[in-house]
C-alpha cells in the first residue's frame, strides 16, 4: 500500500465510477486516510506504509486523477457525515466518533464543530497504545473471543469517557461488519 499504488487504484476507482458520467471538470475529489493530516500531507502512518508520512498526497492524488483532490484524516470524515446526516445531528456539547478496525480511529466535536486529527486509539493503556490492544485488528491477532475484547474495550472507553466527558459516543469500524460482534 505504497502512496503511488495507492493513487494509482484510486485513479482506476474513480474511472469507474465517472465512467459514462456528465461530471464538472473542477469537480474535487475528498480523500480520507488514516492519520493526521497537515498542509495536504500525512504526518503520521501508524496503521499503514511508512511511505505516506510528508507524501504530498493532495498533490499526487491529484495528479494520478487529473482532479483537485482534498485530503482529510478518514476518522475525522465519517464524524462529518455522522454530524451533519446520522447519530451527531443537531446535537450539542461534545460529540466523539470512535472507528475501530485496522486501529481506533476518532473524530472529535463541539457543538458541531471538528476538532481535527485527534488520534485516541494511541491514549496509553496498560503501557502501550489502545489499538494495539483493543481495536478490531488486534483482537483477531491476540485471538480474544468478544466477551475478552468487550471487557478490554470497556476500559479503554472508561479512559476515554475520563478525558473527554462525551456527551454522545458514536462507534463505527470495520468491527461492526462481524456479524458476531452484535
């Protein structure tokens, strides 16, 4: 998952999907990917190659489509859309969107505004990041069963419920796909 094959898959998703389409040229493109996100670049790749850390992802996404391209922190994007359409519509105080698959992604809100690029799945616990312990990736790889992980998963939430004071909590991720874990 080098930067340039990534673009290069994007380029061939979004031939597909413009394919036969009446689309504005100046039309941009947003990408979300998994770390903090500065100036159009990645600062950090916990969860993916290294490769992308000061990559000008905007730039060269935008190169391989031939379209502006925006960049955001992927966590931080699906708190947008829960904010403006899902469970963080209309409502005040402090909303946090935690995504848990690969690692713990989060996206953090007051009173519907984006607190960009907050990356709670590496709070501390028990002397190491969250998501090496409790995100959805490590589960399988500790080979927890769910009532285990759910207990782990419990205390990196008390954590997080200490720090931040959430009015609501939203959970999302590729756990949610395993129809086991409902």
């Amino acid at each position: 998952s080098t930067p340039d094959a990534v673009a290069l898959t994007i380029r061939s998703v979004i031939d597909k999907v413009l394919d036969g389409r009446e689309v504005p040229a100046d039309l941009p493109v947003g990408c979300g990917l998994p770390g903090v996100v500065k100036k159009g670049r990645l600062m950090t790749a916990a969860n993916i190659d290294a490769g992308w850390v000061d990559w000008p992802a905007e730039e060269r996404i935008g190169e391989a489509i031939g379209r502006r391209t925006w960049i955001i922190n992927d966590a931080d994007a699906a708190g947008l859309a829960e904010v403006a359409y899902g469970a963080g519509r209309d409502r005040p105080g402090t909303v946090l969107l935690l995504t848990i698959g690969t690692g713990i992604g989060s996206a953090l809100f007051l009173d519907g505004r984006l607190i960009p690029n907050t990356e709670f799945g590496h709070l501390e616990m028990r002397g190491k990041g969250a998501e090496t312990l409790v995100s959805g990736a490590a589960r399988e790889r500790r080979k927890l069963g769910w009532k285990r992980w759910t207990q782990e998963f419990n205390d990196y939430i008390a954590r997080v419920e200490l720090y931040f004071s959430p009015d609501l909590l939203i959970y999302g991720g590729g756990v949610s796909k395993d129809r086991k874990s409902t």
